[in-house]
C-alpha cells in the first residue's frame, strides 16, 4: 500500500536573534515584511559584514535594500562568498560601471503602448502590476524603477493596461510581473485577475513572483483558494541556488501545485553564485522533487550594477552541456539571452547538429557518438487544408518564420536600400516586409514575374519588369 502524500514537514533554522520569535508570528508573513532588514545596522546583528559589504550598504545612491527574516535565516553568516548573501547583500563593487551597462537593457519603455504594459511579443504582454517587492535581487533588470516608492504603479494605471488589452485580440498570454504582483493587497490582485478573465481573447494568464522564495509565509490557503478562480493560471518562480530550497519553500510550492497551479522556474546564470555545472545540475534535481519545472537559465542581463554577476556565454554553454542527456529531459531549463536593446529573448545551445547535404543530416549526442539521419526523399511542404486551425487574428509572422512561411523575400536592415542605391521598397513592391511596415508580395505571386535592374541615365537605377 502507497504512503499517502503529505506536505513537506521541518522548518529552517533561525539565527540567535530570533529565536525567542514564537512560530506563529514567525509565519506571519506581515510579521516578515515589517521586520525585513536593510541598513548596516540591522545587517551586523546576524551577519560579519565585509569592509566590501560596508561599502555597499552605506553607499548614498545604492539599489534598495530589504531582506526578509526567514531568507536572511538561510545566510552563512561567515562565509562572504555564501550563493544566498551575495544575492541580496549589497558589495562595493555593484557601484562600478561596465562596458556596454544599460539602464534598461531590454528596451521594455521602448516596448510599452501604456505605462508598465510591454508589447514585445506578437501574442503576448508583461504587465507590470507594482514596483514593490518582498526582497530585492542585487542584479534585478528593473532596478531603474523597482523599489522606487516615488514609481509605484496604481488603479490609474491599471485600467490603462486592462483597457489596451481589450482592444488587442491578439493578445492572449499575460504575464503579470513587477515588483512582485503577490506582495499587492489580495483584494487588489483579485480584482486585476478577474478583469483579465473577463477578457475573452485573455487565455493565459501567469504570475511571475519570487515570494515563494523570499516570504513563502506568504503562500496561505486563503491566497491559494483565491488564485485557483482564475484558471488557466500558471507562476514561474525564481531559485538560483539549491540552498534556497527549505522545507518552507517546499510547502509553498505543494500548496499551489495542489491547486492545479503549474510551477516552473527561472534562474539568472551568476558567478560565483550558481556558475559551476553540479550547481545548476543540483538545482534542477531538487526542483523536480518539489514540483517545479526548471523552465528558463537567464544570461545576466548587462543592466546597471550587475557587472560582477556575469559570465561568459560559454560557462552557459559548459552548463547546458553537462545537462543534456546526463539528466532527465525535464530537469533541463532553456538556456536564453535576453538581447540588449529589445531583441527578445534567443535560446544558446551546444551544436548537436554536425553537417547536412540533400536527404542526410548528421548528429553527435552528449557522449561524443556521431551518426546520420536520413530524411525522406518524397517528403512536400505541407498545405493548409480544413485541419489546419486558422491563424490567429492579428500580425502575421515576422522574422525568419516569415520568409519560411512565404510572406516575405527579405528581411533589411534600415537604411540598406539606400546604402545600395536601390528604390524604396513601396516603389516596386517586390521586397518586404520591412522595418517600415510596408507590404510584400507572397513568394507565389512571384512564380509568374520577375524584374531586373538596369541602367538608368543618371547614378538612379532603373527597374523594369520581364514577363
């Protein structure tokens, strides 16, 4: 007979200082929030601080600075290079600049139809709900705006993003994020999912939170029954070592899978905090374990104070080499750059593919053995027939999917067509789509017509069709 599924049981040592703490108000996560610590003071009570650490800590224009007691509870306290101190204890050297160190290296401003409404995806936004947080990464992406009491996010605010939502059909994935959409009132996260819902074309909704992480006290039942209303609801967490995973947090976690809540989890490459591959590795296995589905390892992004966090694309690269095919395909995350300036984000792999000719493409695995696929000879482009669903209302696909696709010939760099000498786009209408917007010729059309350049009078050329 099974042994029935019981929720995770133990809790986490707590430091001297708050021993005397009674469990129950220990567990009050409004308890947590109020006693978070965030000066040098504070700090030294349960820390030995480094003249680094000090410099940080006291510097007058620093990133925000609030620790949770339970997460401070699971600090080495003398151990500077300890995964979780580094993460959320201030150093000197954030304060230095880097080469190529951004503001807002994603372009999410650029990206944003309505205050904290991204738009940079064709069939989805990220809807930033509030700039607070229960703790504070050191190397967070939006340290421009989180944080900031003057740069809150309010009711105004929100009914901006609901309403650009509800003229956007093809829209149908939302990503609330922040600051963390679970330190809000539950009432006003509530309120915030059930306009969502009431959006026919809104299918997906998701929370991206650390709370789970930083205050899993947080996590109540009566939080939970709230959020399972809202169906098709899905939270992506973030762990970066495997000394975050407590018996806390474990709890937390089946309290939400419980509620048909799936978990996935990202984590940002950081040296000397999770840069080794058994780190990563460890991670991933103690993620399955309490349900949560390792789904993204971020590149460090090159935003402002986090230059001593990063890496080389290759140590990404050495980590994804020692996961796949040496453990479960669903322990394995995405390794993706999220690329400066708006470009979204691109998933980096190890080359599994070797080479390829006509009918044969040939592959090494993770052990060094190569061989050869042979491809079908008498395989067709596939065509669309009344099984093929219809494609979404809204943009057409862009991008390489686009040219695949057949509804472009080109894509071009702004300003390449007068570079060459060559007419504007509009003037022929052979070539597009391009970052002007301006129409192509699907690539069918051009079975029957065919133009060529030839020379003009003057440095023009000229164009002329060939039937």
């Amino acid at each position: 007979m099974s042994t029935p599924y019981r929720l995770p049981q133990g809790r986490t040592p707590r430091p001297a200082l708050w021993t005397d703490i009674p469990d129950e108000q220990w567990d009050d996560w409004r308890w947590q929030l109020s006693h978070r610590l965030n000066t040098a003071e504070d700090l030294a009570k349960i820390i030995q601080l480094t003249e680094e650490e000090l410099e940080g800590l006291n510097a007058p224009n620093k990133f925000r600075v609030d620790i949770t007691p339970y997460f401070a509870s699971l600090i080495d306290p003398d151990d500077p290079d300890c995964p979780v101190r580094l993460q959320v204890v201030p150093r000197g050297r954030e304060l230095k600049a880097f080469e190529s160190m951004m503001e807002d290296s994603l372009a999410e401003d650029a990206h944003s139809p309505v205050p904290g409404l991204v738009h940079r995806y064709p069939d989805r936004v990220l809807m930033l709900v509030t700039t607070q947080c229960a703790s504070y990464c050191r190397y967070c992406t939006r340290s421009r705006i989180v944080g900031d009491p003057h740069a809150m996010f309010n009711r105004r605010h929100h009914d901006m993003q609901i309403e650009y939502l509800r003229r956007t059909p093809e829209v149908r994935d939302v990503l609330l994020s922040g600051g963390d959409p679970l330190t809000l009132p539950q009432k006003i996260l509530e309120d915030l999912l059930r306009r969502l819902r009431d959006i026919p074309h809104i299918e997906i909704i998701r929370i991206g939170s650390r709370v789970p992480v930083f205050l899993p006290q947080r996590i109540t039942d009566e939080l939970v029954e709230m959020l399972r209303q809202f169906h098709p609801l899905w939270m992506n967490i973030h762990v970066n070592h495997p000394k975050e995973i407590t018996p806390e947090l474990a709890r937390a976690c089946a309290r939400l899978a419980d509620a048909g809540i799936p978990i996935g989890n990202q984590s940002v490459l950081l040296a000397g905090v999770n840069d080794h591959p058994d780190t990563i590795k460890r991670l991933c296995h103690e993620l399955v374990r309490i349900r949560v589905k390792p789904y993204y390892l971020y590149q460090c992004d090159l935003v402002e104070g986090s230059g001593h966090f990063r890496t080389t694309i290759a140590a990404g690269l050495e980590i994804m080499e020692a996961l796949r095919g040496h453990t479960s395909g669903y322990a394995i995350p995405t390794y993706v750059v999220d690329l400066p300036g708006g470009g979204g984000k691109v998933p980096v792999l190890p080359n599994y593919l070797i080479s390829q000719s006509p009918g044969r493409v040939v592959f090494r695995n993770f052990e060094g053995y190569i061989t050869t696929y042979t491809e079908p000879t008498d395989y067709r482009r596939p065509q669309r027939t009344k099984w093929t669903p219809e494609p979404r209302a809204g943009r057409r696909l862009t991008g390489v999917a686009g040219l695949l696709a057949g509804e472009a010939m080109t894509i071009e760099p702004d300003g390449w067509r007068a570079h060459h000498h060559l007419p504007p786009a509009e003037s022929n209408g052979q070539f597009g789509p391009h970052n002007n917007g301006t129409e192509s010729i699907p690539l069918d059309a051009l079975l029957d017509r065919r133009d060529v350049q030839i020379a003009g009078a003057g440095d023009e050329p000229s164009w002329a069709k060939v039937n």
